[in-house]
C-alpha cells in the first residue's frame, strides 16, 4: 500500500485528489496538509511514501517545503502537481528534489500512474514540461558534454547499464526484470549512481546520460 500526503491549500483540490486517490486499492492517503510548513509537520509525525505538493501556498510555497521533505530522515518522494506550468517551477521543483511535475488538468488515471511510478523510484513529467525542460538544459549544458562522459565514465559496468535503461524511462522493477537482478539491488545501484554523479534525482541522471550518449 503506497502511503500518500496531499499539501495543497484549497479544501476542495485535497477533496477531489482523496477520493481520486482512495478509489485506488494500493493507495492510501494518510495525511493531508494545507500549507508547506504543516506538511512538515506532518511527514514528520507521520510516515509518508508519496507526497503530491502543489506550489503557490501560504506560509510556505511547495519548492521549499520539497527541499524540507527531502531533507527529512526518512523522507517521501514528491510529485509537484500544480495549476501553473511554467518554466521556473519545473526546474525549481526538480532541483528541491521533486521526482515528478504535473498539472492539476492532467488526466486522473495519469495522476495515480505518476504515483505508483514514483513510488517504485521512477520519475514521471508533464510532456509538455519534459519536452521543455530537455531543450533548456541542453542548450544551457551543451558546453558541459564532454563532462557528462567523463562522469559517467566513473561509474561501474554494471551501474552504467543500470542508468542507460534508467534514462530511457524504466522503473527500477523493470529495470530488475531485464538485468536479471533483484529490485533491491537496481535501488542500491540507483542510489550509488546519483551519488557518483553528483545528481538528487532520476530526471537529471537521465539527462546527463543522455548528454554522455548512452541513449538516442
């Protein structure tokens, strides 16, 4: 059962998104939050796999209270689903540590795949907000290419197949099924690679893999 927490200052938006949620037999919603501070508050009372953040909220806005969740000692992994798509919050949110980025109009039955995704380890990005975060980041980083081989050129044989499969999108169970290894050990792995990159999340190992040429 994925435990969620829903932060989001509207009562009617953490309305829909529980019964949303709820209609699904391997989610539970164990808490709800309506500012970023009371979602700290929470998380911490409170154990939590899967948060969906919105942005614009009071007291504290969505980007910090990621950061603040992702500090955490245990910390849930983030889906940042908001009204507003626009440039600065996708890679803001990314950098806080946000493992996915939705609208609030996307589709309900891609709302509970993004949090099953993410709460395998995968990542799971609006299409417009990927296709858009892909173009900035390689116009801004062309210059640092070179670089991403040299980075991943550190990692071993088996992490760097681990990552090529990681970065054309495949969970780690999936990953587990077509190396013929435990999903334990591709989450070892996964968490080796991040820390050898010098990256916080799946989207920016895929994009540097991407940059080194382990994928079209």
């Amino acid at each position: 059962m994925i435990r969620t927490m829903i932060v989001d200052d509207d009562a009617l938006v953490r309305l829909g998104l529980s019964d949303l949620l709820t209609g699904d037999e391997g989610i539970d919603v164990v808490a709800q939050a309506a500012d970023g501070l009371h979602a700290i508050e929470t998380a911490t009372a409170h154990r939590v796999d899967v948060a969906l953040v919105d942005i614009r909220m009071p007291r504290m806005d969505g980007i910090t209270a990621t950061a603040r969740l992702r500090a955490l000692p245990h910390p849930p992994r983030i889906i940042v689903l908001t009204t507003f798509d626009l440039d600065e919050y996708v890679y803001n949110a990314l950098a806080a540590g946000a493992d996915g980025f939705l609208l609030k109009d996307t589709d309900p039955a891609e709302i509970l795949r993004a949090v099953h995704l993410v709460a395998a380890g995968s990542a799971m990005l609006h299409p417009a907000a990927a296709r858009r975060l892909i173009d900035r980041y390689h116009r801004t980083n062309r210059p640092q290419a070179a670089g991403a081989h040299t980075r991943v050129a550190s990692l071993t044989p088996r992490e760097t197949d681990v990552l090529a499969l990681l970065a054309e999108g495949d969970t780690n169970a999936d990953i587990a099924q077509r190396l013929g290894m435990r999903e334990s050990t591709v989450k070892a792995h996964v968490s080796r690679i991040l820390t050898a990159l010098d990256v916080t999340n799946r989207v920016q190992a895929a994009l540097l893999a991407r940059d080194a040429g382990l994928t079209r």
